[in-house]
C-alpha cells in the first residue's frame, strides 16, 4: 500500500511539472508575439478626409488611418486588426485576448 502511494504521488509530480512547462510556454509564445509596423503610416487629418468612411475614421495598431467599424460590423481580433468600433460601441469578443467580435453599443 505504501509503494502505491508513492506510485501515485510520483505520476502527480510529473503531471504538474508537465502542466507547469506548457503554462509557460504558452506565457512565452504570446509575449514574444509582436506587430512589426515596417514604417511610420500615422493617420493625419488630410489623409482621413480622403478616406470617405461611413463611421469615421480611427488610428490603426500601426498609428495608420482606418475606416471605424460600425453596429454589427467585425472587429477585434490581434492588434485589433480586424478593426476598431466608431465611439460609442465596444468590441463584444468570444476570446477576450485575440479574439474577433461584433461592435455593439455600450
């Protein structure tokens, strides 16, 4: 009876070192996760008159100009690249880190 505890609590020691090594692998996978903007895209006020959005325009993960997104439209996603939601609406999200979701009223 003793060696099968023993048993036991060597497989549970595993386990955890196991779990512990995945936790921080995938710790290190999303950290090291980065977007490389390759130049300098700020969004003036004469480049977003051009643009003719329906909901405005919004400065993009790289400082570069997009078109908002409005009521039911995508959003979200890594570095909000699927867009970002016109003022007055979030980005409801399935996934809260990476996720792409709707933009619905606050």
């Amino acid at each position: 009876m003793y060696q099968h505890h023993i048993h036991t609590s060597g497989r549970s020691a595993r386990m955890k070192t196991i779990l512990c090594l995945c936790v921080c692998f995938s710790v290190c996978a999303l950290s090291v996760t980065g977007l490389s903007c390759v130049r300098d895209l700020t969004c003036t006020k004469l480049k977003a008159l051009f643009m003719f959005c329906k909901y405005g325009v919004v400065s993009g993960p790289c400082r570069d100009c997009q078109c908002a997104k409005g009521p039911g439209e995508e959003c979200g996603g890594m570095f909000n690249l699927s867009g970002i939601c016109v003022r007055g609406f979030y980005c409801k999200k399935d996934c809260p880190i990476f996720g792409v979701g709707r933009c619905m009223a606050l």
